[in-house]
C-alpha cells in the first residue's frame, strides 16, 4: 500500500484489488493557493485558504485516481471536497464512495456515487471490508453548527488495515477503534483546528501522544498546516514522538511525500525467509 499525502486531508491511497490497481483519493480539496475563504476573522493568523500550493507532482498523482471516497462534504467544508474537487471527479467520472446522508448531495453536484450500506463492518467494492466510524466534529455549541460525518476503518486483502479518522475530535468511539481494532496504519487529524471562539474541532499534537498509546501500529498524521484555523505544526507533533518514545512509529509527511505500507506478517514471513537463507 503507497500512501502519498497531497495537502491537509486530502491523500491517495494506492493498492492492488482483484489484480487491478486502485488509486483511491481521500477528501480531494484541489483548490490553488488563496482561493477559497478564511476561516479566522479575527486577529493576525487569518489568511485565505488554503494557505499553500498543492505539491509538485500532484497532477501525476492525480493521473493515477480510480475512485474517491469522502468522510464529510456538506454545511460548507470545502477542505473535504471543494468545488476544484467536484470538477475533477466529474469530468473524469471517478466513482465516489461515501456514507448514504451524503449520496443525495453529491449526486446533485453530477457525481458518481457509490454509497456504503451505512453503519457497521461491511464488504466492499475495492475487496475486502470497510467500517465506517462516527467523527464528532467538535462539542459543545460550536459542534453544533459541524458536519461530524465518518472515518473508515478499510481491511482490503494482502494489505496492511488503515484507519482514515476523517475530521474529529478524541472520542470514546476513536478510542475504541485504535485500542481493540488495532489498524496497522492510523491517519489522524492533528491540527488542532478552531474557530476565532470555541474549543477545538480537530485533534492536536497532544491527542497523537493517547493514540500511540492505544493503537501499536503506525500513525500518520494530517491536516498540518494548509488551512489559516489549523495552528498544530509538523515540528511540533514531531518533537512530541520524540519525547514520548514513539517516534519509530509516526509518520508526518511533508505535501507531496509518499510512504509505502505493508502487511506485518508479509513482513515477519520476508524476514524470517532472509534470516534462514543467511
């Protein structure tokens, strides 16, 4: 599995499913530097987002996208999938798997839309199965005005399971998911996203240090530094992995760097097979 991370949420997620490749795009914001609104009003921090350039190499990236799928896209967020995105996978027809309140939204917007069963462990149309798993998109009044949406818990055959937390905050349900599903690979929101009032609508570096406690895989974090509301750094997650021991294990990429995962007993079986040859 190749993960290459593009910019705030949006990646793509590269593996074999029945002997074709797939080329799954995750919350496709595309938009050019400056295009779209601020989320700050108030203060020194706000700017027109997103706030950086997709990497270089994006368009070959994108060259290899096979089908999308979405954790959240209504009541106005743009980073998930703006309107660059909806372009895009409309003129290349791309097929969008999403959870059944988003199917009639993106079907009006000329999509084409696969939608999940709804809750619960569930085959899929990639092989294998997903699981989708309820975000809270911050609490409080200020969640109230939040589309919370879902991440995805994928187990595709031959590779490594992922967890795609989506945007949320650390709730009893993520807790669940990293300490008794145990995903190999973790991609969390860190970004400590709020607004200019409110508490946080996104995890933070400090979140990171309770997930490596739950979950014994590697977790690979996003949403760092592409929007104005987002202050959580990569240094600063980075230095926290540091201090905690659990650095081995994190994973922050910089936009436009790709990792490639695989399955721990693909793995334990090549070791094992290197060690009896030597």
């Amino acid at each position: 599995m190749l993960i290459t991370q593009l910019r705030n949420a949006t990646l793509l997620l590269e593996f074999v499913s029945q002997g074709h490749p797939v080329g799954l795009l995750v919350d496709p914001m595309l938009a050019p530097r400056g295009s779209l609104p601020a989320l700050r009003y108030l203060g020194v921090g706000r700017q027109r987002n997103p706030i950086v350039e997709l990497p270089d190499g994006s368009d070959q990236c994108l060259q290899r996208v096979t089908h999308a799928l979405i954790t959240h896209c209504q009541r106005g967020h743009f980073d998930h999938l703006d309107r660059w995105g909806k372009r895009f996978l409309r003129e290349r027809q791309i097929p969008v798997l999403c959870m059944p309140r988003d199917a009639a939204y993106l079907a009006q917007r000329g999509l084409q839309v696969q939608a999940l069963a709804g809750p619960g462990r569930q085959p899929w149309a990639l092989g294998g199965h997903v699981t989708p798993i309820p975000c809270v998109h911050g609490t409080g009044w200020v969640g109230r005005f939040m589309e919370h949406g879902h991440g995805y818990l994928l187990e595709l055959p031959g590779e490594p399971s992922i967890y795609l937390a989506g945007d949320t905050v650390m709730t009893p349900t993520v807790r669940d998911c990293l300490a008794h599903l145990q995903p190999d690979v973790a991609v969390l929101p860190a970004g400590g996203a709020r607004f200019d009032v409110g508490a946080e609508i996104l995890m933070d570096a400090a979140d990171m240090a309770e997930a490596a406690q739950l979950a014994h895989g590697t977790l690979v974090v996003n949403h760092l530094q592409a929007l104005d509301h987002c202050p959580t750094t990569r240094a600063s997650v980075r230095a926290l992995g540091q201090q905690g021991g659990w650095a081995h294990r994190l994973w922050v990429p910089e936009d436009g760097e790709a990792r490639e995962f695989w399955r721990a007993d693909v793995v334990n079986f090549a070791m094992n097979n290197i060690a009896a040859d030597a």
